[in-house]
C-alpha cells in the first residue's frame, strides 16, 4: 500500500501533507522551490478513521466524517482539532481505492485499540458492517 496524501480539512487554513517513507531523514529531502512548502516533521497522531472506498468527493467525505462524529459522539470519545482526509490512490487508479477520514483523539484513550461495528451500508441487497477502526 502506497502512503496517504493527508488534507487538513479546517475551515480556516487547509493543508496537504505528503507522506514520506520512514527511511528518509528530514534532512535526506530536496529543499522546496517554493516558499508556500514547507518540510516538516509530524509527531505520531492517535486517530479515529472510518474509510470508504471508491472516488472522494466532497460529498462522500462529509458523509463519512458525519458518520464518524455520530459514533464518536456516542461512544463519548472527544476529539480535537479539524477533519483529516486521506487519500491513497493515485487519480487514474480506478479499482480498489482506499479513502479515510479522521479526527485527531484526545490523549487519554492511550495505549488501547478500539474496532466499532456500527455503521450500515447496503450492497447487493444485504446489510454489510464497516468498522471504525481507532488506531492508537
């Protein structure tokens, strides 16, 4: 599997981060040509994903980080920060695409992991369980 291209989705400043193989030292990188990109190191994050297949869309991420805010919200779990979408596919993959959204977990859920069943879906006229997976 290919690494995500992350999108920050705030309302206020929007970002996209390109994930780097860990073999590489910041160092390693080639500089930026342009002032508006920035190298940066990211600290681990602990997040819940919930992911979708197929093309994203605006509407199909809002879909789905609703559905994520919905379980979250009802298992008490509180989060921080905006919305991340991550992408996994290059544009003319047209099979198999991998999409995730999340949101960023506040620090005392550590060193658990947690697998919730409960969002539906229908497909080919049976219910199917997608888990939300929150990754620690």
């Amino acid at each position: 599997m290919t690494a995500p291209v992350i999108m920050n989705m705030s309302d206020t400043e929007a970002s996209m981060s390109f994930v780097m193989p860990s073999q590489y030292q910041l160092s390693d990188l080639p500089s930026p040509n342009s002032a508006a990109v920035s190298l940066v190191s990211q600290d681990s994050m602990k997040l819940a994903v919930l992911r979708f297949g197929g093309f994203s869309s605006d509407e199909k991420i809002a879909k789905h980080a609703q559905l994520l805010t919905q379980v979250l919200e009802k298992n008490n779990i509180r989060t921080k920060g905006s919305l991340l979408y991550m992408g996994y596919n290059a544009p003319w993959d047209v099979i198999n695409r991998r999409n995730e959204v999340a949101f960023r977990l506040i620090d005392w859920w550590a060193n658990s992991i947690f697998l919730i069943f409960s969002t539906l879906s229908w497909k080919f006229n049976s219910i199917h369980l997608h888990p939300i997976f929150i990754v620690l």
